[in-house]
C-alpha cells in the first residue's frame, strides 16, 4: 500500500532537561541528531512517515518556529506542510487538537489524524508503517487507536497500555484500559501479562477525536472551534492569543484516550517486536545506539554512560553507574537514579543567570 | 639570621600521575602554578629558600631542562646556581648524591647541603627558615637532619619519623627510627605517640653524608666520585653517560636515613605546627588550598572535589566522593580510593599512542 490519507500531528513542544546538557532551551532534542545519521529526530519522525502523509502539521513554540523551518524548508509554502505556533506549551491535547480542527476544517471530518511524537527514534520505519496502516483502518472505523510498543524489558519509565479482546480488524485489539508508570515489580507483572509501552501515537477520525472533545471536554472543544474558525483570517493572531492561554493543559491520554477506552472507544495496534522503538528518555537510552559521538577511556569503570560532545578524551577510573555528558560549555556528572534532579541544577543555572546553558 | 650558608638541592625528577590530567610528563607538576599564585611550585621553592641559599642545584631530567631555565633565568650563568641534568631518573640518592658531591668539590667538605622537594606547598616560609636554621646547627654538629611535620591528621599517605629524645641543640631530637605509608590504625596510633611525617627534608655536611655513602654504598660513592671528578671537563658527559645507568636505584630514605638512623646519627627539627605543608599529593589536597581553579554546580554531590581548567561548567548532581577534574583536552572521573589506578588508565593512554596526553 502507498496511499497518502493520514494526516500525521507531530507535537514538537517542550525541551525537558532529561537530556541536559545536550539538549537546551533553544536546542531542544528533536532539533538534534541524536544519531549522528545526518537527520535531527524531528526530520527523521518527517521521513518516517512521508509514504501515508496527505498532510503534515508541526505544532511547535514560537521560539522554534525558525529552526523547524531551517530543518525542513519544504514546509514553507507548501500546500499540505504545515508549522503551527502555539503561543505557550499546554500539553500535548491543546496542540493535537488545534492541529486536528485544523485537518477537519481543510480535508473534512473523515480525515485520519494520527499524532506522533518529534523526538522518538525507531530502527524500523517499515515496521511502523505497517502498524499506521492497520490503526488507520481501525480509525476509520471509530476508534481512537493506539499504537502499542512490545516491552523490551519491564521498564518503569513509561506508562503501560492494558489489551483486551481481539477485534474484527486486521492486528487490532480492544484497549481495557491505560495504566501509569508503574514500579519494578509492577512493570514485571505487566510485561508478563502482555501489556504494551504507550508511546503516545494514536490515530483517530478528526470528527471522532472532536467529538469526544465536545463531550467530555466542552470548554476546550469550544476553544478550539474559536480559533481553528479564526485560522487563516484577519483576526487569527488575536482569537489565538486571547483563547489559547485559557486552554486547560493536559494530556491526550487524561483528556481523551483514558476515559474513552474506558467506554471501549479505543483500540491497539501491537507494533512488530522487531520496530526498535526508543524514546530516547536519557542518556543510558542514547548510549545504547550505536552513534558517533566520542567514547570514553574506562579503568575498572562498570556501569557507566557517557556522552563526549566535545574533542576530550574522558577517563573514567574506579566509577561505577555514572552518567557523564560534555559539551563545549557544559559538563554533567550525575547517575541515573539522580537524572530527575537535573532540572534541579539548570534552575540553579538560571539562578547564576547562566541563560546561556540553558 | 640572614646568614647564607646552606647548599640547597632541589631533586626535580619524576612527574608521577596522581595529578594527571593536570600534570602531564612534559608538564610535571613541579612546573605548574597549582595555586594560582603566579609562581610554579620549583620556583616557590626556590624563593623560600633563597634567604639561606649560598648556593642552589637543580637536579632534573633533559626533558625539563629547558623548562627549568625558562622558569628561573637567572639559573643560566651564575656562579652559585645551577641546573644539573641526570641522564634517567634513579631516585632521590643518586639525585641529591650527585649535587652533594659537587657541593663538596666547589665548596668543600664542611659545606651543608639540604635537599627539599621541588612540588610542595609550604604556606608560612618564614617558618621553615626557622626551622632550617635548626636542622642546619645540627647538621654542623654531624647529623643527618630531617625536618618533621607536625601531623594535622592520622594520614596514611605519609611516612612517619619516630623522634627519640632532645638533642642538646635547639629543637632538635634524635630520630629513633623512620616508619613507611602505615594504614590508618597504625597512623593513628603514631599521631597520639608524637610521630611526625618525613616530607623528605634532609640536611648534613657534605662530607658527612659522602662518608656515609662511602661505607653503606660503596659502589655509589665511587660512581659519584667518578662524575663529580669529571664535572665541567672535556670528559664530562662520557663519564655520566657511562656510570649513571650502573648506579642504584634508591631512595635518601632506605640508602642513608634509615640505617644512620639505627645508628643514632640522624636527627629532627619539628617543624612549627603552624608551617602548612602539604605535598600536594592529590586532587582532594588541591582542593584544600584556596585557588583560583574553576568550582562546580553541586546538587547533592557531598565530597566532591573538581578541578576545572576549562570555561566548562561542571555540574554534578546525585554523585558522592567523585573526583572530577577537567583540562582542553582531557577530563578525569575517578574517587580518591582508585586514585592509584590512574597510571593503568595513563598506560593505556599509551598504548593507544596518544603520547599528547601522557
């Protein structure tokens, strides 16, 4: 199959500081090439899903409007590429919603959205093609459809996804529910179950999607009906700015995807094994690809993770479990139980009024 | 007192890796400004003992030579100050033998020499004029005169001077014995009895000490006297090049001081509590001092020392007991406990052939 009939939503918001010092404020990861493959993750989540892409829709900040636009110039004036400002980040429902009313409002309500995150990485991009293809054809059935990652290991970095009954669709099953973070022991009881990782890729009619929206969040709905009404118009910028802020900020999972697979509203695509899905959460996640960047000297030094962005060479001697990252103006030294409490550091930064390393 | 009576020696040899990446092979400590004070630790050494000085000699190795010179000019022609090579290290025997010996020569044999290391930090000068002045009466007097240092802490990384009973010459008493590197119940015990660290400050008469050498190293005496004999002649460098590789390999410490000691021959002069030596032998001893190095962000990082050469930020977060240090081209991460394994990881270095790092 090569048809084009997915809108693809690729919400490029908010930078974290999970992988501080290389990522920053105004150098957010899906800018980077993480990979050293020549692409950043934002143009590699571009290419990946070109094949099914009638339209693509990038919802980003305004201070990264520019440089999306720098890293894929065929965005600009393009028929059906487009790069949407949102004035301040709300989460990822606000975003995917606006780009959805957008869809609706170009291509109809029948149109298939399908959101992915700007700053994954996937080994297999025919793998995901595949798994579009089967939760598209559940959308077009209703269903706001996830697209579920085979667990790797019980990892209690990532929310699970619950599924149930097999349906009458080609790889698809019922989703009993969406589960949090769980803890170690949980995490294993659930990959023992055959609970999948919920990545955050869902695929759903943009009508569908809208009418959840206007039933169980009708203040947002209506928010966004106001600006997707103003878009392209003499009055976008103001409908935008005065609507947008009071925007409730929240999740697509809180918002929708929980509650209605709550009803039995929405449906799983179980990836291939084999997609070599990776959020990229930290920088034991980046050490297990293979890139270029440079390598350390290690003397007795069992568990550790580097990063080296810089000509240094970096001995580590009698360590275990660190993480240590260069960069030409910054060096992070921390373990992995600790990464949480970066954030803690780069307020200390700004603090010191070092925006620079922000 | 501004009498100028003493001969100093300076052994300047081997740079070691316990500060590496700091201190490199072609940029041995004792060359570097640690303090940021704007003198190198050779030239501080030089300037304290200046006040005392009838004459200085340098003993380092060709690599240094020039260094040496570059850093005190005022060596280079003048008549009572000089830079002497040694063609390999052999420890400090040989080193100070070989200065000692053509002390004797030029000055005669009732000339005092005292060998002082050439890379540690002495924060009250005047105080070890004082207590030169002392160990010099003793000197005269026949001895083999150390210098104590009154203990700070129970260190295991020093030798310790076991000090017998008063002399009768001002603050000196006679040395029962000198004890090697003891663990840290040991060096407890020797701190509560009195026992003061050897920090390698030797001073005698020339002769005394050509004497000494004479009748426990036979051997060396005669390669020395072979050198000294040739020194400034036609010969010179064939005679060194010749005998220097047959000499042993052997520390003051094991070759004169401890068995004089056992004879009753050697003496010390505790050193004013108040003198703050500190051989600067690690990076938790730099640390102490109060330099213009750069600091790190700490977030819940106790016991943590950095060392920052670069405009680098460091930040550590989450990590106890590190040892961090950063030079342009190199960046060290060990603890003090594996501080020893540095050399494995400089070796390694080696191997790989980036000699730019040794």
């Amino acid at each position: 199959m090569t048809h084009r009939d997915l809108h693809v939503i690729i919400p490029a918001g908010g930078a974290g500081t999970r992988l501080w010092p290389l990522s920053r404020r105004r150098r957010p990861k899906f800018l980077l090439d993480l990979t050293g493959a020549g692409r950043t993750l934002l143009q590699a989540t571009v290419d990946r899903l070109e094949a099914r892409a009638a339209s693509i829709t990038i919802v980003t900040g305004a201070a990264h409007r520019d440089a999306v636009l720098a890293q894929l110039p065929e965005f600009d004036g393009h028929p059906d590429r487009f790069v949407v400002t949102e004035p301040s980040g709300r989460d990822s429902m606000p975003a995917i919603g606006l780009a959805t009313y957008l869809v609706r409002r170009r291509y109809g309500a029948d149109a298939v959205v399908g959101s992915f995150a700007a700053d994954h990485l996937i080994a297999r991009p025919d793998l995901l093609v595949t798994a579009v293809d089967a939760a598209a054809a559940a959308a077009r059935q209703g269903f706001v459809t996830t697209i579920g990652i085979t667990p790797t290991e019980p990892s209690s970095a990532y929310g699970y996804i619950h599924p149930g009954a097999a349906l009458d669709l080609h790889r698809v099953r019922r989703v009993e529910s969406f589960v949090e973070k769980p803890d170690a022991a949980t995490a294993a009881r659930y990959v023992d179950q055959g609970y999948l990782w919920n990545a955050g890729m869902f695929l759903m009619g943009a009508g569908v999607l809208a009418g959840h929206l206007a039933r169980l969040h009708p203040e947002l709905d209506e928010g966004l009906e106001a600006i997707a009404d103003a878009w392209g118009g003499r009055d976008q910028d103001e409908v935008l700015d005065s609507t947008w802020p009071h925007l409730r900020h929240i999740a697509i999972d809180h918002a929708v995807a929980e509650p209605v697979a709550a009803e039995g509203g929405v449906a799983v695509v179980p990836a291939d094994p084999g997609l070599g899905w990776t959020d990229l959460g930290d920088f034991r996640a980046l050490d297990e690809l293979d890139t270029r960047v440079g390598d350390a000297l290690r003397v007795e030094a069992p568990g550790t993770v580097v990063h080296v962005g810089t000509d240094q060479r970096v001995v580590l001697v009698g360590v275990e479990d660190l993480v240590v990252v260069t960069t030409p103006d910054a060096i992070l030294v921390t373990r992995d139980a600790a990464a949480q409490k970066v954030k803690e550091a780069v307020d200390a930064l700004a603090q010191e009024g070092r925006t620079d390393l922000l």
